[in-house]
C-alpha cells in the first residue's frame, strides 16, 4: 500500500485564502522534474494545479459591475476588488422577483438564512459566503422596492445590465424563486437550494462547505470589507439573547411550531421561462 503523500497548503500571506492544496505534490514534482533536467532547472516550466477559484469566479462578472446592497449603493467594478470579495467563498445567485408572490414568502426566509450566518451578532466570525441577487423583476423600480429590507451585504447587478437574463438561461433557471449555489470555482454545487433552505435553514451551510472543499477560515481574524467589526461592552449580552431567542426558535420547531411552509406548496413557484 503507498503511503499517504504529506498535506501541504500553500495560502496567501495577507488575505490567508487558499492558493492550492496540493503544494505537496508541487514539491515533489518540481523536485522530480529537476532532477531529471540535470544543472539547468531554472529553464523548467512548473505550473500550479489550477485553483485560482476567485479568478474562475470572477471570470463569470468580468466587465460587469455589481453593487453592494447598502444605502450608498456601492459598486464593486474591479476584478481585484470582486476577487476579494468572492475568493474562497460559496456563492448564491438568487433569481426573484418583487411582483413574484412566491419569491415575496420566501425572500424573509432567505434574508434570515444569510444573516444567522454572516452577522457578527449570531457568529463569532461570519460564514465564507456571498449572495448575488440576479433580478427578474420587470421594473427597476420593482427590483429597488424589493431590496429595501434585504442585507446590505447582498450584492445585485445593475437592472439594465442584460446578464441579469443571461445567467437564468446559463443555469437553466424555469421558475422563482431559486437559487444556485456555486462552489468557488464557479461550478455548480446545488442547481436549486430553495427547497433545502426551507428545509434546513443555516444547516446547509455546513453541509456545501464540506461538498465544496471549503477552507475554513475560522482561524483568521473576523474580516470586514467596509468597516472593523464593531465591539462594545454590550456585546456579549447581544450575543446572548441572540442565542436565547435562537435556541426558543428550535424548541418551537421540535413541539410542532407554526411550520407552515413560508412559501407555500413549492409545486406552485412561478415560471420563469
């Protein structure tokens, strides 16, 4: 039996995101390779395995701009700026519409689901995660109404900008809502997480990060692209009640709560195409 091949992780000094996980098989091979190449190993061409997932992320809004879901409407137009902010992270493109009434029960359940998972309040450190709102809504002015009570930490693409139609053909989108769910490669995790979110709510979270290969980044500092994270001497009584009134939301669950499905029969989302 061979003998497993050490674990070597080659990561990214300032941002600690993930370059490769196969730098041990690199050494190796580079060491083979000049060995075999004799006294001129610089002349050897060495490639890293192909894992420059924000590049190939990236790659799928290159050109295009998105805008952050804040007050100021901030625009995130380079690809440097759009690397940081998707690099080594699962990405939700959710397809809506403000005039959907199905997209209307089940936008609460999406926004809670994001927020127990990225605000400071309910997680020591926010979830590796980002969500793309890619509007179906006929007006912007629709598309606006529906983003006023969404996180801010959404981002959305501009209504006038065509791939907003073009990614629901790319990924084969029929009804609203849905949402797919995309490793950090760009590849397709889950075709449609509506259902599963529903279901599970933050749960799933844990279980893509572990079908996406997700590092985890817990051990870095809490990072925060817009401003530090705040703390106060408050903070621990936030926390608290975050926890109380998050544990009281099981208990309901488990005794029967009122688990009428948000959004209704999922048989009669709305079709898109």
């Amino acid at each position: 039996m061979r003998p497993p091949c050490p674990q070597c992780w080659l990561c990214r000094g300032h941002t600690g995101g993930l370059v490769t996980n196969l730098a041990s098989e690199i050494i190796i091979l580079g060491a083979q390779r000049i060995q075999s190449a004799g006294s001129r190993p610089h002349q050897i061409p060495l490639r890293v395995p192909s894992s420059s997932h924000a590049a190939t992320m990236v790659s799928l809004f290159s050109g295009r701009t998105l805008i952050r879901n804040n007050s100021d409407q901030d625009e995130v137009e380079t690809d440097t700026e759009l690397s940081r902010r998707l690099e080594n992270r699962l990405v939700l493109l959710f397809f809506g519409a403000g005039a959907c009434p199905q997209c209307q029960a089940f936008a609460p359940v999406l926004k809670d689901f994001f927020v127990r998972l990225t605000d400071e309040f309910y997680v020591l450190r926010a979830a590796q995660l980002a969500l793309i709102y890619v509007s179906q809504d006929p007006t912007e002015e629709q598309q606006d109404l529906f983003l006023k009570d969404m996180p801010e930490k959404w981002l959305f693409l501009p209504f006038h900008d065509d791939l907003r139609r073009d990614l629901g053909r790319q990924f084969s989108v029929r009804q609203l809502p849905a949402v797919v769910v995309l490793k950090p490669g760009g590849d397709v995790l889950t075709s449609d997480a509506t259902e599963e979110i529903q279901r599970l709510g933050p749960a799933c979270f844990a279980n893509w990060q572990e079908a996406a290969e997700l590092l985890d980044r817990n051990f870095l500092q809490p990072e925060d692209f817009d401003e530090p994270a705040r703390r106060s001497i408050t903070e621990p009584l936030r926390r608290l009640k975050y926890r109380v009134d998050r544990d009281a939301g099981r208990g309901r669950s488990r005794n029967g709560r009122d688990s009428g499905d948000p959004q209704g029969d999922a048989d009669a989302r709305a079709e898109l195409w």
